[in-house]
C-alpha cells in the first residue's frame, strides 16, 4: 500500500510559479511511475505528467510542454510539479497518483488507470 500526500497549492497571482509536492509512504517506490493530474471545477480530471521513478523518466500531455515540469527526490520520497506562468485556467484541484510500472503502460497511466491517489491540493489562480 502506498500512500500519497500532496501539499504546495494555494491562491497565486496569474503569473506566478508553484511548486506542488506528493510525498510517498508506505513502501519503496523505486519501481514506481508517478503521474500529476488536475481536475477544474465543472471538468474532467485530465493528465499533465508523469515521471518513473527508476529512470527519471519523464513524459507530458502535450499542452503543458514547456511550462510545467515534473521532478522527484528520491530521499525524501518526493515528486514534484513545478508550474511557471500560472494562469487563471490552470485553477485546479492537483492530485499525483502512482503505481507500479509495468511495459506499455504509459497509456493507462494518461488515463488515470493508477492505483494509488493523494487526496489533492486545490489552487487558485486570480487574474
């Protein structure tokens, strides 16, 4: 069983940067892919990044490419969602999620199809 803990959201300036922060705990995920995504209000939850832990691999929905990026510490257990030039749109609730990675899997995992969920960050951007 993994848990997951998301923290770093709040009410930000449209274009400022955010940092959010998912930390893991549990058990060893060094064989793990962690995922972000967002749902807005009135909105389907919708995919942003993705990065295994082993490799750091990384992979992003095409929209965010350049100005969100995805990282993670393997001391401290931690990935994280840096988002730069915040914009109104971008008000979400933030969840990461994980699971064990597995081949072919990166299309399940655009889906949402993770075993493990944190309970989400909420942030708000005011224009």
């Amino acid at each position: 069983q993994v848990q997951l803990v998301e923290s770093g959201g709040g009410l930000v300036q449209a274009g400022d940067s955010l940092t959010l922060s998912c930390v893991a705990s549990g058990r060893a995920i060094s064989d793990y892919v962690v995922a972000w995504f967002r749902q807005a209000p009135g909105k389907e939850r919708e995919f942003l990044a993705a990065i295994t832990w082993s490799d750091e691999d990384t992979y992003y929905e095409d929209y965010v490419k350049g100005r969100f990026t995805i990282s993670r510490n393997n001391a401290k257990n931690t990935a994280y969602l840096q988002i730069n030039s915040l914009k109104p749109e971008d008000t979400a609730v933030y969840y990461c999620a994980a699971d064990a990675d597995r081949p072919f899997f990166q299309t399940a995992i655009v889906l949402g199809y993770l075993e493990f969920w944190g309970q989400g960050t909420l942030v708000t951007v005011s224009s």
